[in-house]
C-alpha cells in the first residue's frame, strides 16, 4: 500500500472549483484547504508508488487550475 500527501498550487478564483474536483476522486482519502505556499493538501492511499503516480499526473496535474504540485510519499505501517 502507498500512501501520498500532495501538496496543491492552485490558479486565483480556481481554488473552489478545483477542491470539488478533487473531492470527487475515489483516492483521495482526505483533503484539506491550506494558506500559504500551497491552497490544497490531499491524502492519497492507493495499491502502489505507480498508482500514486497516475493519480497526481493524470487526475490531479491535469485539472484546469492546478498550477503545481509536490508529492510526498511514504508507506502505511
């Protein structure tokens, strides 16, 4: 099992529109509106790192108004 906690950038006046797009993935166990650096923080718990991978570049990444994202990883004890 992989556990990932991706950090989201988000464009201006996208940040509502692209945190309800998130909600709706299966993956996402958590996720979380943050100030700062970052708009989103999401916690991801999927089969594996490669699965992990598809998530944040094909359904994350790809979404209209995520400007940048950054991944940490780790496995579940």
């Amino acid at each position: 099992m992989a556990l990932g906690f991706v950090l989201v950038k988000i464009s201006p006046k996208k940040e509502k529109e692209v945190y309800e797009k998130l909600a709706e993935l299966e993956e996402i166990e958590e996720l979380y509106p943050l100030f700062g650096e970052y708009d989103l923080i999401a916690k991801i718990v999927v089969r594996d790192f490669e699965e992990l991978s598809d998530v944040v570049v094909n359904k994350i990444r790809s979404l209209d108004g995520v400007i940048e994202t950054k991944t940490l990883t780790g496995a579940k004890f």
